[in-house]
C-alpha cells in the first residue's frame, strides 16, 4: 500500500501484511515526521493529488513540447519569411518563364534558318517535313563554272561543276541543261543532280550528263539552277 507524510507529502510504499492491527508508528525518512497507519487506512486517498501534479506536469512538459514544436511554425510565419517565400516564388517563376522562352526563342530560329541547319545537319531534315516545314534550296550563292560540251554522234555530253560562293555549307539544286536548235526551237530539256547534295564554303562539286538526242552540233547548249524545296 502507498502512504503519505501529512508534513512533506513524500509518498512510501509499504507492505500491508506487516502493519500491526492496532495500529503503528512510522516515521517519514525525509522530515522525521512521526504518524500512526493502520492497515484499513485507504490505500489511495493520496492518488489523487499525486495524479493532480502528475497531470500538470505531463501538461507542463506537453506544452513546453508544443511551443518547441511550433516555434519554427511561428518563425515561418513571420512576414520577413512570407516575404522571402514570394520571392523564391518569384524567382522560380522568372526562371521557368526565361527557359521557356529561350527554348521558344531558338525553335523559332530553327525553323527560320531551317535550309542552314539542315545543310550542317542533313539527318534532320525528315523532321522538319513532319512538322509540314519544307526545306527551300536557294541559288544565291551558287554558281555554274567550267562548263564543256561535247558531242560523239547523236551524244552529247556536258560536264562542268557548281561553285558554293558564300562562307557557309549550303544545299545544292539541280540543274536544268536545255537544247536548242539554231532556229530557236527547243529541242530538249533534262535534269541533272550533281554528285553531291551538300556544298562547303568555298567549294564545288561535279555535274555530269549524257544525252542522246539528234541534233545539229550547231545547236545551243544552256544550263541553268531549278528551283527546288524538300518533300512535304
């Protein structure tokens, strides 16, 4: 059984088998206060005070433990710290809007400038068909050089190559070489590719092309670009 000293409230735990019936002293071991017990005394007539300061002590603790636990909550909320979580928003923001925007910026250089980086890049240009973006070939900067005909019979043969007259790679065209006859009747037109599609800076590539017609070798031989732009 549990008994408390009536002078300092310290609480003992006792054997109730071993209180005399009538009656005994006990003395407390903390203020040597001396009082009488019995073992029909009420075994926990002092819980409930102990309960009481138990109560606010676990109360005590619980709310020193909440306001650790909220203090951060508290600093959070703070307008030094709102402030601070709009600026970080802010900046986010800013930063998704400047990607996207450069991302915008070079697709739309891409398409613009599509003919030059597919010249560099020939592999993508099954891309820009796909989109419904053809690629225009232009002859700006090519020109004809070296041109030679020769007949053998009803053949005739013309060679001659084309000439990248800028500073960046471009695409080449096909040429056109037209016969006509002395009188002015055209004759014969055929298209020739040269051997290569794609031109450096400052280079050339061969054309050959062999014909059979029947024609007077007086006949005049022309040779010009076709215009040309990739499959959709």
């Amino acid at each position: 059984m549990l008994i408390t000293c009536h002078n300092c409230e310290t609480v003992f735990q006792i054997d109730r088998a071993k209180i005399d019936p009538n009656g005994q002293q006990v003395r407390c071991s903390v203020c040597a206060h001396v009082w009488t017990i019995s073992a029909d005394d009420e075994p926990n007539r002092t819980l409930p005070k102990l309960n009481i300061d138990a109560n606010r002590g676990e109360e005590a603790t619980s709310q020193e433990a909440s306001q650790k636990l909220e203090g951060p909550k508290l600093r959070q909320d703070t307008p030094l710290n709102q402030k601070k979580k709009k600026a970080n928003i802010f900046t986010w923001l800013l930063w998704i809007f400047g990607v996207t925007g450069m991302l915008l910026a070079a697709l739309y250089a891409s398409i613009i400038y599509r003919s030059t980086i597919t010249a560099y890049y020939p592999v993508i240009i099954p891309v820009f068909e796909m989109a419904g973006y053809s690629i225009s070939y232009s002859s700006e900067n090519l020109s004809i050089q070296n041109l030679q005909t020769e007949w053998r019979d009803d053949i005739l043969r013309v060679r001659g190559s084309i000439v990248n007259n800028g500073s960046m790679r471009i695409h080449t065209l096909p040429i056109r070489i037209s016969i006509i006859d002395p009188s002015g009747l055209l004759l014969s037109t055929h298209e020739v590719w040269p051997d290569s599609t794609i031109i450096d800076a400052a280079m050339s590539v061969p054309f050959f092309a062999q014909i059979t017609i029947d024609a007077d070798e007086k006949a005049e031989i022309q040779v010009d670009f076709i215009s040309h732009s990739s499959e959709r």
